[in-house]
C-alpha cells in the first residue's frame, strides 16, 4: 500500500463516520463498511490485475487527465468516445483526495456507493436489515469497488427512482439523463415503473385501451421496423466475441424463436454460470452467490405481494424485462455479472422499500383504487 492509497482510505473512512454517525447508521453496518474500504486494494494485490478488465485503465487515465488539468481535457490528450469519457468526468469529480491507480479509483467509486446508502437510509427510505442485504452482497461490492462505470449506474438508477417515488420531478429528471448517457438500455428499462403506474392509475375502460395500443405498437414495431433484425445482429456479435460456435447460434427471425429466445434467455443470465460450464472457483462461487440471490428475491417478492400486490408486480415486470432482455444478447459470464448487478440492486430496493413503508403503499393502492 503506497502513501496516497493510505491516506485514501483513512480519508474515506472519516468522511463515512461522519455521515453515519449523523444518520443514526447502524454500528455494525459501519465497521463492515470500514473494513470494506480495504476491497479496492485487495482486488488489485489478490484478484485481478488492472489489465483483466482493461476498461478501468482507460477510466483512469481519462480521470487523471482531468484532475491533473482543472477539468479540461488536454490538447494531446486522446479523448475516447463518450462511453469513457463521460463517466471518466464524473468519477473526477468524486471528493477523493488521490486518484493514482485503479485502486484509487475503485476506492472513489466506494465512497459514492456509501454516499447513497446513508442517504438512503437517513430518508428511511431501506428497512435496517436491508442494509446488510446491500452491503453483504458480493457482486455489489466487487463492482462498486472497481475503476469502472458500473457504481455510477447503479448510484443513478436508484437516485432516478428514489426521486420518482419523491414526486421531485425535475431533479429526477436531471439523474435520468445521466443514465440516458451512461447507460441507455437501462434507462430504458427504467422507464417502464413510471408507466406501470400510470397503468395502475387508470380506469378498466381506458386500461383496456391502453392494451391494446400496447399490443398494436409491439405488432407494428415488430412487423414494419428493423429493430429485432438490429437486435439478432446484436446478439450474433456477442455470441461471436465470446468465442461460440457459429454453427450453433440460434437466430431470432420470427415472434416465437424472439419469445422462446427471451424467456430462456431470462434463466439463463440469472443463473450463469450454470453447473455444466464451471471451470473454475471463481465461477463456483458467482453461482453460489446467484442461487441465494434467487432465494432472497423470492422471499422479497411473496413478502411485498402479501403487503401491495401492485407494486411487488411492478417490480416482477421490471425485473423479467431488464433480465430477460439482457439475457437475449449476453452470453460472456463476467459481462452477465456486470450487466445483471444495477438490475438485481434496483429491483432489491424497490422491494424493500415495499416492505419498510407498506403504509404508504397501502395508501397508494386506495388513491389508485379511487381512480377506477
């Protein structure tokens, strides 16, 4: 551990006393917390090398461009396409006080992660217990621990959501737009809670009517555009870049090949890597890790159905939605994981918020209910 990793460390670790203390964090929470602050280090000495995931050195260099050079992009300095440099920007701007390495980085993206969840927590917002449900979960710490975009992702999609749920229309607009351009798919996927609602709101007559615009923009998107052509053109490379075998790829050229393709896509990316295709304890143990999962989210979803069927549904058609459609072009076991987490962490939220304020969920079924 160099100096500027040290004082890295002890930097984040007084910054998150702070604030927990003054959110009535609890103390167990905290040491974990503490303890956690050491993962970005350990990843690069005893997990991967910087180079395995190759992106976080383009992170870095792109972030210690902007820092060494108050936010403006040096004249010889190559600027990558968007997908890199916007996110670089935005990790610049993290109150860390080095950024040197990748663990540095990683450290960064720590500290915001942990920004979130006592916020989270101090708005009341998660349930105590759901806490350890985020802070224990492997893959959540292992991706907000890299040099990578996948913590500002995840920060925004539960900021965008957690401001929805506020009614703050314009600054949750403001947090949507980052994920538009960190990630557009999700945002996408984002999209259908707001209108799940809005569904909810209406009356049988006009939901009727809203089926069926529903099933007639699917038909006509289907037949008359060429985004499921796009989309197998998608998939093939994926499929390619992975090192599949041409003969035995499966194209998507009709409704049902495009249902079936989804529908074992969606177990297929939320179990992968499955038992046949282990090569090694890494993969054991991300199955190992998806299986508790599994069992976890189920529990949460019979939970929350017993307290507001309505809402538990919406984050069930959410859930399958972003899942299974991930799971039509992913097929890279280290990709499914990066993919899957900002889906699984939102969705663990919104049930959990379910649980932690039924009341309020309760009140928001009867003022639906007063609409029909």
């Amino acid at each position: 551990m160099n100096t500027t990793s040290f004082i890295n460390i002890i930097f984040c670790i007084l910054v998150s006393q702070q604030l927990m203390t003054r959110s009535n964090f609890p103390s167990l929470a905290r040491r974990l917390i503490y303890l956690q602050f050491l993962i970005p280090l350990f990843i690069v000495l005893f997990l991967f090398d910087p180079e395995y995931m190759s992106d976080q050195l383009r992170y870095l260099s792109h972030v210690k461009a902007l820092r060494e050079n108050f936010f403006i992009w040096p004249e010889d300095f190559t600027v990558s396409n968007s997908v890199i440099s916007f996110p670089s920007f935005l990790m610049a701007l993290i109150p860390i006080p080095f950024i040197e390495s990748t663990s540095d980085l990683g450290l960064a993206n720590r500290l915001l992660f942990v920004f979130l969840l006592v916020y989270l927590y101090k708005q009341k917002f998660l349930p105590s217990y759901g806490l350890y449900i985020l802070i224990l979960y492997p893959s959540l710490l292992l991706y907000t621990s890299l040099a990578l975009r996948e913590t500002l992702i995840i920060f925004f999609m539960i900021l965008s959501y957690y401001l929805y749920t506020q009614n703050k229309f314009f600054s949750g607009i403001a947090s949507f737009i980052f994920i538009i351009n960190l990630k557009f798919q999700n945002a996408i996927f984002i999209v259908t809670l707001p209108i799940i609602d809005f569904f909810y709101s209406l009356g049988k007559i006009q939901k009727l009517f809203f089926i069926f615009f529903c099933i007639l923009s699917s038909f006509l998107i289907y037949q008359y555009t060429v985004l499921v052509p796009h989309l197998d053109e998608y998939r093939y490379y994926f499929f390619w870049h992975d090192g599949g075998n041409i003969e035995n790829y499966i194209s998507i050229n009709n409704f049902t090949s495009l249902v079936r393709e989804f529908f074992f896509g969606f177990f297929d990316f939320l179990v992968k890597p499955l038992p046949s295709s282990i090569s090694n304890n890494f993969q054991l143990a991300q199955l190992i890790e998806n299986i508790i999962v599994i069992i976890v989210l189920a529990a949460l979803f019979i939970k929350s159905y017993l307290i507001d069927k309505r809402a538990s549904i919406k984050w069930l058609i959410f859930f399958i939605l972003s899942i299974g459609t991930y799971g039509l072009v992913v097929y890279n076991f280290g990709t499914s994981a990066r993919y899957r987490t900002p889906i699984i962490v939102l969705t663990l939220i919104g049930l959990l918020n379910i649980l932690n304020t039924p009341s309020s969920y309760a009140q928001s079924s009867k003022e639906n209910t007063h609409y029909q």
